[in-house]
C-alpha cells in the first residue's frame, strides 16, 4: 500500500532534549516536506527536499534541522525543543513528473507537546 | 506577499443543508488543489483545478476555479455527517512550495 509513514503518533518531552520525528515513504516520490499545523494558522511548511541532499527552508524553519540522505527518509531533528514547537506535524510526499504540482501524499502526523 | 484567504473559519450546518468554502488569492494561480482533513486525520487531496472557470464534481462536492484564476469554491450539497472536517485549497508559489488557505471547519449541529 502506497504511503507515507510517520513515527512516533505522539510525543511529549522537555525543553531542550532533542528529538527526532521519523519519515518514510514507499512511492519513490522525489519531493518530500514537513509541515507544522496549528489552530487558526491552516499549514506552514518547515522544510523541503526535492530530492536526495536537496533541502530548503519552509515558512517557518527555526528551530528545526532536516536532511535527506535516502530518497524513502526525511526525518525532522529538534536540537533544543521549545514548548512554542508544540504542535502538531505532517510529514508529506509526491512526485514531480508533468508541470504542475502534483497532489501531496500526508502522514498521518506527530503530536508534539514539549512542556 | 503572496497570500491566499480562505472563508469562512468554521461553518456550522444542519445535517441536509448546503456548504460552501471560499479562497481567495491575492495573486494568479496556475492550480488550485483542494483538501480535506477529518477530525483527528491527516490532509487528504480532493480535486486539483487546472483551466479558468473549471468546474467539476465529486458526488455531492462541486469545485470551482474563477475565470481569473485567482478564485475558487467549494460547495457541498446536502451534507451528511461524512462530510465534518476541515476543507483546505491551496495553491503554487513556486515548482516546490504550495500556499495554503487557513482552512474552513464544516461542524454538523446535533
């Protein structure tokens, strides 16, 4: 089954102790993102990668570190999380055939809480 | 900046009645996707819209893409409880990053 996997569903921690949020996906997409979704603010991208040591900054990418060493993986690192970094997180996929944005492919999110 | 409103923030209907969701962009789009989001679920593609003045349907959803490609709709005809989430559009900004309307909550009243 086609799919973007995203681990752990639910995380609480403390502030300052990093963290890593996994990413994996099966559809041999080329572009893969991280996404941040809070009440009242839709979705902000954090990063993306358009493919293997390709990654860019998102809207919102302080306090976050990325990278894309495999095409299947983009895990999402929190050196010294903050509790403003409690959220909830989407990871997503899609490929980049034809010349225009093909549909995105969404995991099925981290809830973050750091206190 | 480029940005892209959407309303209205929540929408509350009897079961059997109409939605609608609006998006605005502030600048021309080469696309517009939709998305649906249920309670406790992730982003799910709906529909994307390509050529000015686009209409399509999905059952009971109509979507639309203005003549200037700088609008679109969603209308639900008669919603079922099925129907309850949270419908974002959005749009290109470059070949890499999409845009994204806030969101519009659909809530079935009891």
């Amino acid at each position: 089954e086609a799919q973007v996997t995203q681990n752990p569903r639910y995380l609480i921690t403390v502030t300052g102790k990093k963290l890593t949020v996994t990413c994996s996906q099966n559809m041999n997409h080329e572009y893969m993102s991280w996404y941040r979704q809070d009440p009242g603010l839709g979705l902000r991208q954090i990063y993306y990668s358009m493919n293997v040591e390709v990654t860019d900054k998102g809207d919102v990418p302080e306090g976050y570190k990325v990278s894309r060493k495999e095409k299947r993986n983009f895990p999402l690192i929190l050196e010294s999380p903050s509790p403003n970094q409690t959220s909830l997180y989407f990871c997503a996929s899609r490929g980049i055939q034809g010349s225009y944005n093909s549909p995105l492919h969404f995991g099925n999110g981290t809830r973050l809480t750091v206190t | 900046g480029q940005q892209v409103m959407q309303i209205p923030q929540y929408q509350h209907v009897q079961e059997g009645e109409d939605f609608t969701t609006y998006c605005n962009s502030s600048t021309t789009l080469s696309n517009i996707q939709w998305y649906k989001q249920r309670p406790g679920g992730h982003p799910v593609f709906l529909i994307q819209l390509v050529k000015s003045g686009e209409v399509k349907k999905q059952k009971r959803l109509t979507f639309q893409f203005g003549e200037a490609k700088k609008n679109s709709s969603l209308h639900i005809t008669a919603t079922q409880t099925t129907d309850v989430g949270t419908y974002f559009c959005a749009g290109p900004r470059s070949n890499y990053q999409l845009i994204w309307g806030a969101g519009t909550k659909l809530i079935i009243k009891p």
